[in-house]
C-alpha cells in the first residue's frame, strides 16, 4: 500500500485538515515528503503551495494522530527495548525516552522530559504496558533508574549492551537523521508540539515507512485504525 494512501486513510478518518482551496491530496503529499526529510519549503516549491500551508498540514495531522495516544495496539510482546537519548529544544537539554518491540519493531511508546530518574522512568514502562499482553521482558541499559523503576513494578528485564537493544538506538538514529537538518534542536517555543512531531515520526515509523526487514512497515495500520476509532466516537 502506497503511503501517500495510509495518511489519505488517517485524514479521511481522523478530518485534521479544515477545508480551504488548497487540495487535502497536496497536504497529504506535503506531510510525506516532510516526514522523508524535505523542508517547509522545499516542499512549498515541489507542490507550488505556501510553506505555511505545509508547516500547518504537518502540525494538524501530528495532533490529530497524537489525540487518541496509542503507537501500537495491544498484543502479546515478548521483547522490549526501552532506552533514551537527549535531544535539544530550543537549546535547552531534554530527555527523549522510546520503546520497541524487539520482534515486530514496532515503536510502543515515546516521551519527552525535563530529567531522567527512576519514577519517570516507571511512569514511562507503565505507557508501554498499555501495548502489551503477559508480562513481556524488558531490555536496558546498566542505567540506575531502570533498575530502581522495574524493581518498583515486579516486572523482569535484562542489562543488554548490544544485540536486541539495538533496536531502539537504530530508531534514534533513524529520527536524527531526519531532525539533523534543523541541528538536532528544536526550535518551538512549546515542547508539546516537539512531542507530537515526534509521534507523528513513530507514527510513520510503524505504519508507512519501509521497513528493509519486512518489505513494508513493521505496524499493521487496519488493526490501528479499528483500535482507535471507537476511542474517538
């Protein structure tokens, strides 16, 4: 399925876009090409619309996408990479947190944060448990408030340097390589609307990107769709 035809799906369910001259099918197209990397303008040129046209297609889709909260729809995992990397807003240090399953390679969960400490890091897990079924194992790193936070919650895990692990820090790096064309830092004066960008890039991640394992995403899009509409009704 082309991915141009996901997001026509995503709009036609969830209506971001409020009706104007501009064609939906060229916001459409605008939010794929920004998510492959292009810039607003850039992209303004390409499809011969403002670059405001396109920063606004691309901010309505991601809070449209981001309402209902849910990456991944509930299932049995087994294997779960969770870790963190920091990322700037506006120059100032933030903390981005992921997890993935290990199999599927679906991104379960993203947050933003101001720190990094053992009840956020629970607060996180407890999200990520919200996709899944049984009591899947945890995958970390050696980092204090892994440990502190999977004590507090019974739940099993393991200290993994290299091998499953890698998952998540390929999703980092996949992320980077789109937000290095801004510095890696972004500039919003409102941290909430870097969380729903970020999001939107799982969002795409799991159900339009290309994964090269698969052939296609790793995420099925039609068991998404039918999870979240009766949330939004």
């Amino acid at each position: 399925m082309k991915s141009e035809t996901i997001i026509y799906w995503v709009v036609s369910a969830l209506k971001p876009f409020r009706r104007n001259k501009i064609p939906p099918e060229k916001k459409i197209r605008g939010v794929e090409l920004y998510l492959q990397g292009l810039s607003y303008r850039q992209i303004a040129r390409i499809l011969r619309i403002s670059h405001v046209t396109v920063w606004e297609a691309v901010q309505k889709l991601a809070e449209a996408v981001y309402k209902p909260k849910i990456l991944a729809v509930k299932k049995q995992r087994n294997f779960i990479a969770v870790d963190e990397t920091v990322i700037k807003i506006n120059g100032k240090k933030r903390y981005l947190w992921a997890a993935i399953d290990v199999e599927s390679k679906e991104v379960l969960a993203v947050w933003i944060t101001t720190v990094r400490n053992w009840w956020v890091a629970r607060d996180f897990i407890l999200v990520v448990l919200k996709s899944c079924e049984g009591q899947p194992v945890f995958l970390v790193d050696r980092a204090s408030w892994y440990k502190s936070a999977f004590k507090s919650l019974g739940l099993g895990y393991l200290h993994v340097t290299f091998g499953p692990r890698n998952s998540v820090e390929r999703w980092f790096r996949t992320l980077k390589e789109r937000t290095k064309r801004f510095w890696n830092n972004f500039r919003s004066e409102d941290w909430r609307r870097v969380h729903r960008f970020v999001f939107l890039f799982a969002f795409w991640y799991n159900f339009v990107r290309i994964h090269s394992r698969f052939g296609g995403p790793p995420g099925d899009f039609a068991e998404w769709l039918q999870e979240v509409i009766p949330q939004l009704s």
